[in-house]
C-alpha cells in the first residue's frame, strides 16, 4: 500500500474513533460523503480494523460505542495500536518492572483483549529500577557519575559520563564515556551500584547516536574505523534478511536467478558478525574478509572434534 493512501486510512479512521468515543452514532453514508471515498470503503473500515479492536456494534444504520467505554487518555488509533504492541512485549517478560509497565499500560488501555502477541526474551532488571533512574538522571542532565563496578574478579569505584541505556541480545548496558580519558566502553548494568550523581557536567560527540544506530551487538567498537564484510545468503533464508537487515549499513550487492543473494554491512569487531553467521549456518557464508570465515571455520572443527572425543 501507498505511503499516502496509509496515511489517508490512518487518518480516517483516528476521526472516526474519536468520534465514536465522544458518544457520535455515526452513518456508513455520511462518513463516505464526509471522507469523499465510497460505503464500501467506511464499511470496510469498519469491519477489518475499529469492529475487531474496539466494542463498536450497529444501531439500525449507525455505528456507536459500547456505552461505558472511553478509550482512555488518547484518541489515536495509532496511539492505541502502539499501546497493544508494547503491553505484548511487557507480557512476554517477568519481574516487578513487567508488572509495573503492564499496570502504568492499564491505565492508558481499557481493553481485556490484545491481539497482538510478542516474544522478547530480556533479562529481569527489576531489582536496578533505583539505577536506573538515577542513571536517566545523570544521562538527560550530562552530569558524571561515581558508582561501584563489579568486575567479576574485583570491585571498585569507577567515574563515568552515562551515555544510553542499550539492549543487546536481552542484555542491559550502560553506554559511558571512561571519566578518566573519555573512552567510549559498556558496562553490564546489573553490575552497577551505589550510583552518586556528581556536578560536573560533560558534552556528547554527535557522532554517538550513528555509531549506536550502526552497531550490530555490544561487540562494537567505536575506536575502529567500520570495515566492509560481505556475505552470501542462501535462497532458503535470504527472505527473513529481506524482511530485517542485519544493520542499518546492510545492502544487496547482487541478486542471484536461484534467488539467494549476496549483502555487504559494516563492523567494527569480527565478533559482531560471527556470532550471527554461526546462527544460519549452513545457509550463509563470509565471503570477506577470508579471516572471519576461517576463525568460523576453525570453532568448526574444534566442535566436530569435540564431538568424536565425547561421544
């Protein structure tokens, strides 16, 4: 669908919905008038998007609310698609944050029913909801953080300058600059504690936001110059990297008559791309740089002897 006729539908349907909710009994014919398109075109606005998310029902000829429904706090039927995407990314996780988002998300929605069904495995963060606030804090003032690190072997204090909270593979980061010589580094956030907010304030290079944008997993290295790495993608799965690239570098550099494909990205790390390569294995190869395909293939053979020696 066009672009324009979206937006069109989008905007038909949020006038029409707001009216509804305001308590209008509204006519097939008038709207088709009103919105210049035919009766067929309201009725079908009706029947395929409001009627399955919405206790809209006909009286005779007109369409009304359900008495006693108000679609809370928003009008937009864009806004309230948004809400159902996101109550089914809270409802697929657990912990106190979950619940707290899906109670705040209640507040906004008054619908039982949700048809959208999501699958976001990310770790629990419930027990850091105070670091993380105070880290929001640090992060939208630009103000330097002292906070204790856990690195796993030993602990100590480190100075920070908190740039984004990310999610990499369901996992939490917290993306700083190094108080001590401006290093851009990732620091696991559930090894952070006792945050102390400081005075000093700090400037972020504009150059951070592409950098993430572009970065494929927590590997990424922003001191590294990005580095072209080409693949080639069987036809039994060049779809799903159609439908998702794998970054937003990502481009087709050659289509093939069997219908697989060959795509370039850029990285920063070896250790971005060969985690995913060895998920789609055997429908994908690197075809350079050559060293990331022979370390590929070199824990290849490492598994495989593993294997014999084991069983």
């Amino acid at each position: 669908m066009p672009k324009h006729e979206y937006d069109k539908i989008l905007t038909r349907l949020t006038m029409i919905l707001s009216r509804l909710n305001d308590g209008e009994a509204l006519s097939v014919k008038e709207l088709a008038s009103e919105f210049g398109v035919s009766s067929r075109t309201i009725q079908r606005d009706f029947n395929n998007y409001l009627v399955s998310s919405y206790p809209i029902y006909k009286d005779g000829k007109r369409w009304k609310m359900q008495d006693g429904f108000k679609v809370e706090k928003t009008n937009s039927f864009e806004d309230a698609i948004v809400l159902d995407i996101l109550e089914g990314l809270v409802s697929s996780n657990k912990g106190v944050f979950a619940k707290r988002a899906k109670k705040l998300l209640s507040k906004l929605k008054n619908d039982d029913i949700n048809p959208f069904y999501t699958k976001l495995d990310m770790e629990d963060i419930s027990d850091k909801l105070e670091e993380i606030k105070a880290l929001e804090i640090a992060i939208k003032s630009k103000q330097e953080i002292l906070c204790d690190y856990d690195f796993e072997i030993f602990q100590r204090k480190v100075l920070l300058k908190p740039l984004r909270i990310a999610n990499y593979d369901g996992f939490w980061y917290l993306i700083a600059l190094d108080g001590r010589n401006d290093t851009l580094k990732k620091y696991y956030l559930k090894n952070i504690s006792f945050i102390e907010i400081l005075d000093e304030k700090f400037e972020v290079d504009k150059k951070l936001d592409e950098v993430l944008a572009n970065s494929i997993s927590v590997w990424f290295d922003p001191k590294k110059k990005p580095y072209i790495v080409k693949l080639h993608i069987d036809a039994k799965i060049a779809k799903y990297f159609k439908r998702k690239p794998i970054s937003k570098t990502q481009k087709i550099v050659k289509n093939y008559d069997d219908e697989s494909m060959d795509i370039s990205l850029q990285i920063t790390h070896d250790m971005e791309i060969i985690p995913l390569v060895k998920y789609w294995l055997p429908y994908i190869k690197v075809l350079t740089p050559k060293r990331i395909d022979d370390m590929i293939l070199e824990d290849i053979n490492i598994y495989k002897s593993y294997i014999k020696k084991e069983y």
